[in-house]
C-alpha cells in the first residue's frame, strides 16, 4: 500500500512529511500529498482520523509539528500568524459544512467581505461578489438576510465566497453533510465542476463515497498518511 500519493502535474499544493499530534494522539505521521491546478482530491476517512486537522494545516489554522504545506510555492507551515491570515484571504478559500455565513449580512455581503477585510476596493468587490452569485444560480437571492436561506442556496453563497480572490486553492470540509440527497448532489456538481472552471487545486473532506467518488483522486487517510482509496462503484 503507497504512502506517498502525488499528482502528475506541477502542484500548487505541495505537503511533505507532515506531522502533528493532539497530546498523545498521533494524527498526523508523514502524510505526503501533492495537488495541481484544476484537479480535485477527496479525502476520506472515518470520523477523528484527522481529516479537519489536515484542512486546517492547508489553511494556515493549525501549525503541523513538522513537514511543509506549501501553497503556491509559499510554505505556509514556516509563516508567521499574519502572513497565515493574509494566505486565507487571497490564497485558500475554504466552504465549511454549515456555510459559517453572517447571518445578519445578505449573500451579496458575505461573499464580498474577504475582500473588504483585505483592504480591496469596496466597489469592485461587490461587482464581482454579485458576477459570481450570479454565476452560480443565486445572484436572484443576492439582498436576501443569509439567514432566510435554504441550505443549498448558503452552501452555493459559501463556495462565491471562498472564490471571491480567486484563490489557487479550494478546500471544503464535508461540504454536503448537512444536506439532503438530492440538494447535496446539485452542490457536489456545482464543487467538483470549479477545478476546470477556476483553474483551482479542490480538496474536498467527506464520509460520503458517492460525493468522493465525483474527484480525480479518492484518498483515505489511515495512520496518518493518505493512500489511494478504493472507488465506489454505483
């Protein structure tokens, strides 16, 4: 069984030897793992074998114990807090299962605020904030309080969102979990559909095998490395 699982092509996720441990609980033990542009990942797993952990090495939330995350070339796991925070906003989006919007803000609001907290211009982010609401079917809901969403329609605001910068990097962390079938499947098309369409890296964590199997790779982690996943068939 491999241990270290790579892509073909240049990446612009590019983990080696990365370690981390919560107290004595090893999670993460020499976990290798390379994305390219426009490709997808789906990291399975069962529940505590340190999937969330991972996304949050990717992002800059956690710093591993060791090993490198680099993204874009930049290693994110040698940065300092403010350089992580700056990565967040321009360099990996991330689509949390429950969308995580501001309630009291409306869609159009919601995807332009990493925008606005990076300083950007305010009249060019709401301009590209309503262009991708619309791109992704709920610019007619763009005024509408987040609260009063159905659970589509705020994972779909979510995923403008993490677009707005245009991050290289797209990860998502069980993104249809909270959804049923048939809403979770028009999402899944919707995530698996960005790598070509944004020439982004996409890592999506699920339990779901139908959603996982919607990527380019399928990859389990098991004693904290990430090896090749059997395919669901059906």
């Amino acid at each position: 069984m491999s241990t270290d699982v790579r892509s073909q092509a240049t990446a612009v996720v590019d983990v080696r030897d990365l370690h981390h441990s919560i107290g004595e609980r090893k999670l993460l033990d020499g976990l290798t793992l390379e994305v390219a542009a426009g490709a997808s990942v789906a990291v399975t797993g069962p529940s505590g074998s340190g999937k969330t952990t991972l996304l949050c090495c990717l992002s800059g939330l956690i710093t591993p114990a060791a090993g490198a995350v680099r993204i874009g070339g930049v290693d994110i796991a040698q940065a300092s807090a403010s350089e992580r925070a700056a990565m967040r906003l321009r360099t990996v989006g991330t689509v949390y299962q429950f969308g995580e919007l501001i309630p009291e803000l409306s869609p159009l609001e919601n995807t332009a605020l990493p925008v606005l907290l990076a300083g950007g211009d305010a009249k060019a982010a709401y301009a590209d904030a309503r262009s991708l609401l619309d791109e992704l079917g709920v610019g007619a809901v763009s005024s509408t309080p987040a609260a009063s969403l159905s659970g589509g329609e705020r994972q779909r605001v979510a995923v403008a969102r993490a677009l707005i910068g245009r991050p290289p990097v797209l990860l998502a962390d069980e993104p249809t979990g909270s959804l049923d079938q048939r809403t979770g499947d028009v999402v899944a098309d919707l995530l698996f559909g960005l790598p070509a369409r944004f020439e982004c890296a996409l890592i999506v964590v699920t339990h779901n095998p139908q959603i996982a199997a919607r990527a380019d790779r399928t990859l389990e982690l098991s004693e904290g490395r990430l090896v090749t996943a059997e395919r669901t068939v059906g």
